[in-house]
C-alpha cells in the first residue's frame, strides 16, 4: 500500500488562492483588496525609509557576524520592544516581571502563547480559547487562530463580536459571553484594529470588557499585529493593553513588527508575558526557553537587529513614527475618499459610516458573498468572500472605479 494514500488533500489557503488570480487577470483595471499587507499611491510595497536606513547600518557594521542568537532572542530588541507595547514606564517592566521571547513574527508569538498555555495554564474544565467570530483569517473555520489553537490541542470556541445588522460591535453579546464562560477561561482579544472586520471596542466599551475580565478572573491573550499602523499613534493603539495591565489583569501579548515596520518576511515578533512578580517571571521564561529549543531552537537575527536599532536610537525612532503615520494616513485618507464617493457622489443605497468609523487595515463593507463574488467576477476587484477589503489596495487611481463597482453590486 502507498504510504500516504490517506492523506487528504487540503483546501488551498483563500487569501493566497486570491493573489493567484488577481495575478492570472489580464484586465488592465483589475483590484486587489485581498492582500494585507501595504501599498503605496502606486500599489507597490513600501519599504520604510527608516529600515532603508537600518539596513545600511547593519551593512557597514564590521563587527556584525552570523552567529546564533540566544533562545529568547536578541535581548536589546525584546527590551525595547515589550517598552513599545507596554509602555516606557510601565509598572511591570519596571517591577521586572515582564517576560519577552523574541518569535517568528505575531504567528510564532501565538502559536508559542498557545503552546505554552497548553502545556501550563490551570484550566478550569476543557483546554478552551474563546475567540472573535469572526476572527483572522477571512474564512471562519480555517481561521488561523482556530488553527493554531486547535494544533497544540486547545479547543477554540466563538464568542460573539461582529454585528452584520450594523457592521459594528456586538457589545451586549460580547458582553454576555465574558460573563457566561466559566470562571478563569482564556480570551484572545485583537489589541487594536481588528482583523478582519476592522472594528474596535470604544475606550468606554473596553473599560467595561476590563470589569467583566477581572471579575471572572479571565487570562487575556492579548494579539497586536498592528501597533501604530491602525491609528498612526503607537501609543494609542497599545491603550487597551496598557489598561489591562494597570489593572493588574493577568495577560500575555503577541507582538509582530510586520505591519508597522513593513517587514513581512522578516519574520519580526515578540511573545511578552506578564506575571505577579520578578521570580514567576523566571520560572515562565525558563519553561519558554525550553519550548522555544525544541521549536525552532532560536530566532532570525537580521529583523530583530533592524527594529532594535530603530526603537533604540531616538533619531530613528522618530523616523519610524513619521513612516508609520504616512501609512495610516493613506488608509484613513482612503476611508474618508470612499466614504465620500459612496454618499455624496454616487448616492449609494444604504449607511456607509462604517468604512470611516473601522479602523486599520481591513474593512468590513457589509456585502453579501454574492455581491463579493460579482466584484470579482465583473468588476475584476478581488476580496474575500465574506466582503472584507483592505483598504491599503485603494489608491487614488483606483479608488473611483471601486466606488463606481460596489454602488453596481449594492443597487
Ligand atoms: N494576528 C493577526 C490578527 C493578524 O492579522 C496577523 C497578520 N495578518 C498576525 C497575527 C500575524 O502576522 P505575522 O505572523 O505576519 O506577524
């Protein structure tokens, strides 16, 4: 018998398939609004001009060799990155009980945060992590957090977040979930920007999310893939997380470095874990390490050397923020854009304030899979099924002939 004859094959990943046929399209106005990750005016990857400078540093560093890097990482990056999230005078980096790990970006930060928690957390009742529906990716059950839940044997479970009848928040059912788990359950929050719907708790609607967390004693897995890149403000987009923190609620944070720093392939990420006191902290960095030997032994050395020049050196760090509002000022200047062809020029049918009122990267447009799929199919713009855009495919060349297209399919 051939060995592998049961193996099914396996449903190519939606995002990916959709780039391929952006690219097969010979049409010469074709879209793509599948892609997460920026472009510039032009549609072309952005390379930061800060990182442009970092490279050029590494490059004439003569002392610089290929060696490996410790388990947990180049320390001066993970120190300067867990100050990015939580904030330079944070009570628990300055109390020493923050525990940074230096991952293959924000997909090794949660596939390690999972891994670890599998292994150690009390659980009360079945391995559990309550997650957004939806959450990242487009397509619900082979979503990538279900995914990487599901491989270290925890079993993901829904909790209700996005509302189609406003293309907002569901805040009263998100709000009943919390109370409804069982006491000490683990919930993956977006920390900002929310992927894919692009909406976010207000401040106020966090602040209360916080009371429920802490009367039912929950564990906070905290994901921040877009720190910076939602509203052009670091620190603004850390302020859930920091709240958390202040709170004392206990809380662990998948950094990634992808977005904001536009270093997709670099693989650029951290795992922070946040614990009581300086000697839990060693006992959970130690089992970290240990994970992380077996795992990929230690991380790439080149990214993580980029982003701690850039959040070590002020100079470049204020380089770093002009970059990163050039690319969330685009977005938002996209938002505003489409907003206003939508109700004022085309009068399209229907209330549109959600394409400003979301934020970051994605938007949540509210149309149906049929609509989606005649975009594709007529109109030659390629989005996920489920009517998620990214906003960063819009431009000012395109952004006219996408209006003109979603009024058709709405109508
Ligand atoms: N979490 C969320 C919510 C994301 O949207 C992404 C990127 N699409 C990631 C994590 C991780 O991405 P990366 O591994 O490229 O940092």
């Amino acid at each position: 018998v051939e060995l592998w004859q049961d193996v099914p094959l396996a449903p190519p990943d939606s995002i990916f398939q959709l780039t391929a046929a952006y690219k097969a399209d010979t049409f010469k106005d074709k879209v793509n609004l599948g892609v997460g990750a920026y472009r510039d005016n032009d549609n072309k990857p952005w390379v930061l001009p800060v990182v442009k400078k970092a490279t050029s540093i590494l490059l004439n560093d003569e002392a610089l060799d290929h060696e490996y890097l410790p388990i947990t990482g180049l320390a001066e990056f993970t120190n300067a990155a867990a100050k990015l999230i939580l904030g330079s005078h944070s009570p628990a980096i300055k109390e020493g009980r923050t525990v940074s790990v230096q991952t293959i970006s924000g997909t090794g930060a949660n596939h390690l945060g999972a891994l670890f928690l599998s292994k150690f957390y009390k659980w009360n009742g079945p391995a559990r992590i309550y997650l957004s529906n939806p959450t990242w990716d487009a397509e619900r059950w082979l979503a990538n957090h279900h995914a990487i839940f599901r491989n270290v044997g925890i079993e993901p479970v829904e909790y209700a977040y996005y509302d189609p009848k406003t293309i907002g928040l569901d805040f009263d059912g998100f709000i009943d979930a919390l109370k409804t788990a069982p006491e000490r359950s683990v919930f993956l929050l977006h920390a900002c920007a929310h992927n894919p719907t692009g909406v976010d708790p207000t401040t106020e609607q966090w602040k209360a999310i916080a009371e429920v967390i802490a009367a039912k004693k929950h564990y906070t897995f905290f994901d921040c893939a877009y720190q910076g890149f939602a509203s052009g403000d670091l620190d603004k987009d850390a302020w859930a997380v920091r709240y958390f923190v202040e709170l004392g609620l206990p809380l662990l944070v998948c950094q990634s470095f992808a977005k904001n720093a536009g270093l997709y392939g670099e693989r650029v990420g951290a795992l922070h874990l946040v614990s009581p006191n300086t000697e839990t902290a060693n006992r959970v960095k130690s089992q970290l390490s240990v994970l992380q030997r077996s795992e990929i032994s230690n991380p790439p050395s080149h990214g993580a050397r980029l982003v701690s020049l850039i959040l070590n050196d002020a100079r470049l760090f204020e380089e770093w923020k002009r970059d990163i509002e050039t690319m969330a000022g685009r977005i938002i200047e996209m938002r505003r854009e489409l907003h206003r062809l939508l109700t004022e020029k085309l009068h399209t049918p229907g209330n549109w304030d959600h394409i400003v009122n979301q934020i970051g990267m994605f938007s949540f447009t509210g149309i149906n899979p049929a609509q989606s799929k005649a975009l594709v199919e007529k109109g030659h713009i390629y989005l996920t099924g489920n009517g998620r855009i990214s906003m960063a495919g819009l431009n000012t060349h395109n952004i006219e002939y996408f209006g003109s297209q979603l009024d058709a399919v709405v109508r």
